[in-house]
C-alpha cells in the first residue's frame, strides 16, 4: 500500500485478468483465511491442475536451515503466514499487512493474527527493525525465518497476497458488503456515510487502504484489513456464490491475481486441505490483533513496540492448539464486527 511508495518500491501495472474454463465446481473454500483464496476445488483433475497453474509460486520460502527453525507439532493443525503487498513482490518491497492464520486440529475453528507492520522486533541478521522490513531485507525465505523466531511457531505454508488483485477478485463476486457505524474516510478521501454498503473492487481497496484519517493509524488499518477479509469470505462462502456457476468460475479466474503460494503447497495438497475445511464458515473464523504496548521511536522511526511477555501467552496458545482459551480472556484483542 503506501509504505510501498515511501519505500520506493516499484508499482507495476495490474496483471491481465486470468480466466480459466471450467465445467463444474464442487466446493470453494478459503483457506489460509480468507485472505488467501487458497484454493478452489473442482470436479476433476485437469480442474485443480488448471486452477494450481494460474497461481505463482515462490520458490525457496522455506530454504532456512533446519536447527533455525522450531519444531513441527504433530497435533494436526496448520499455521499459514500471509503477507500484504501492493501489487510488488520483489525488489525492496515491504509487507504492509503480517498475518499468522492458524487453523486447529478439529479443523472447525481458524484464527488471524495480524502483527502490526511497525513492531519492533528481531530480524536475523539486522538487528532490530520493523517487521514490514524483514522482506525487503531477505525476501520470502527472511521473512519467514523472522516471524517464525518471533513467535516460536513452525510455518506450513507461506501466501503473499495483494490487495490489488482482490479487487478483481471483490467485483467477480458482485462487491463485499460491509456495515459502518460511523461516517467512514477512504483513501482517495470519499467519505461514506454511516450504514450498510455493497463495496466494489476499488472501494475495497480504498477502504483498506487509509490510515492517516483514522484515529488510531495503523492499527485501525489492521482492523479495516480484517473486516475486509472477513467480509471477502462471507461473500464466497455464501450461498449466492456457491449455487451460481457463472460466479464461481469468474472467481476461480481472479485467483491467480491476487496470491502467490510457496512452491511446496502442491494442488494434491490444495484439494486435502480445502476438503478437511470444508465445513469452515465465517463466523469460525476469529480475527485479532498481537499484544502490543503502545508506540515509540527508535532513533526518528516511529514503531510499535511489541509486547513480548503477553504475545508469548498468545503464541503458547496457538502452539498448544487452544487459542480459544486465549481469545475468551483477552477479548480486547479481538476484531469485532463494528470497525472504523
């Protein structure tokens, strides 16, 4: 997003509109959150395969020595990191959006941990520095190394999404609908009034977008970030979209615009993993926040510092597989519906 321009990071063209034929879709299911997309699933083969080669992949994102990295837990449940660009992979671009989804054992719950962009934390090999930097410094493979000694949690599996393609992905749905309680500020400076509104592709992109209007910065933009996914999941995940044929293979054309997957997530995998979700809905996905403790400077940066002590209970959480523990006593971290 912007952090993008301030950085100099080159902004390229919108990629053409990838459209794949397909006769039949049986099931469509957001893994890795609904921000991902992950994979749609089809009735035959040629189907996946076809779907699983519109999506780029990053090769390396793991190519991290073994003794660096925590150990697998053999619970079953899966920890997928996103990061949010805008529209650049490569060169010196830096994640404006960190997430962590954690999906559990029973595969009927997931939780989004966003890490604001600003945390002041270790990076190997770079000393101290935001997050948003760990990409730019070392690509993929850094980037993963970071958040993973960070949190002390093993990655299955890494997407870069951008923001800008799921605008295409936003009005192949016919727009996210999103409620606001109060007068809400885009980027592009519209304001929109309070109420329920259809938003497209490019209002979407607007919304999650702004920061420097909303009182709390960059964490009300987190908050925006989520209730934007979270509304991007309603949408596929309803009815309307699951019956219509039409939608669905408009949809499966966008997929390849808006993620990028590491290369070790196969469309084999794709297809277990979907059809283990399947039965995932929005209102099991729950959406927070990484204990933090205000804002700070070091040197003329302004970041936010990272809360050590109570992220460690969170991220024990999420490594015992009981997040939701976690989230009924430390309700002010999550995301609820109501969002600037």
């Amino acid at each position: 997003m912007d952090d993008a321009i301030d950085h100099g990071t080159e902004q390229t063209d919108e990629n053409p509109t990838r459209r794949h034929r397909m006769r039949r879709v049986l099931v469509i299911s957001l893994i890795a959150l609904l921000a991902v997309v992950l994979s749609l699933f089809g009735a035959t083969w040629w189907v996946v395969r076809d779907v699983s080669n519109s999506i780029e992949r990053i090769p390396g994102a793991f190519e991290i020595p073994e003794e660096k990295r925590p150990e697998k837990t053999e619970d079953g449940s899966m920890n997928i990191l996103l990061a949010g660009l805008d529209g650049a992979y490569e060169g010196h671009a830096r994640t404006d959006a960190v997430m962590v989804v954690h999906i559990d054992q029973s595969r009927e719950h997931a939780f989004v941990v966003s890490i604001p962009r600003d945390a002041w934390v270790p990076i190997p090999g770079h000393g101290k520095s935001k997050i948003n930097a760990a990409y730019a410094f070392g690509g993929p493979a850094l980037y993963v190394q970071t958040v993973e000694q960070l949190t002390d949690l093993r990655m299955d599996h890494l997407a870069v999404i951008d923001w800008r393609g799921f605008r295409s992905m936003t009005d192949a749905l016919g727009g996210v609908e999103l409620t606001f309680a109060e007068p809400v500020v885009m980027y592009d400076g519209r304001t929109y009034e309070a109420g329920t509104h259809t938003l497209s592709g490019d209002e979407a992109l607007q919304y999650v977008r702004e920061r420097k209007a909303l009182p709390a910065g960059d964490f009300d933009r987190v908050k925006r970030q989520q209730n934007y996914l979270r509304a991007l999941m309603r949408a596929l995940l309803s009815r309307d979209t699951l019956s219509d044929p039409g939608r669905l293979m408009e949809v499966a054309g966008t997929i390849g615009e808006a993620a990028r997957l590491d290369d070790e997530l196969s469309a084999t995998d794709m297809v277990r993993i979907g059809l283990s979700l399947r039965g995932l809905r929005a209102e099991d996905v729950t959406f927070l926040t990484v204990p933090t403790d205000g804002t700070g400077w070091a040197g003329s940066a302004s970041i936010v510092n990272y809360d050590q002590e109570n992220a460690r209970l969170l991220w024990t959480a999420v490594r015992d597989d009981d997040v939701e523990s976690f989230v009924a006593a430390h309700g002010d971290l999550v995301t609820g519906e109501t969002v600037r």
